[in-house]
C-alpha cells in the first residue's frame, strides 16, 4: 500500500494509511469470534477515503 493515489475529489497524491479496529473490524457473518482490520488509504487533504481492504482475508473464508 505504499504506491500514491490520486484523488477523485480534489486530484492530489498526498494519502496514507491507517485502519479501522474493534468495532470497525470486518466479521464472518454468523460469527463474532472471526474478524479482521481494515486498511484505508484516505486524501491528507480534502479527507476522501481512496480504497478500503481487509487485512486478514484469510481469518473470513
């Protein structure tokens, strides 16, 4: 995740990451014991979130 994106919103490259945990974690349907985080890339400067992805895609299937 380290390659720059540019903003649909505002068209600049400056993003980094950060993640959604706890309760912002995605959950196997049916059960609350399989979750993982997930990565977001957002815009520094308008706030957009460019992408979302789970991070243990492995722990869902």
């Amino acid at each position: 995740m380290k390659e720059k994106r540019t903003c649909p919103e505002c068209g600049s490259q400056r993003n980094k990451t950060g993640e959604f945990k706890g309760y912002g974690s995605v959950f196997k349907k049916n059960s609350v014991l399989k979750s993982s985080p997930v990565d977001a890339c957002f815009c520094l400067d308008c706030g957009t979130i460019l992408f979302l992805r789970v991070r243990n895609i492995e722990k869902l299937t």
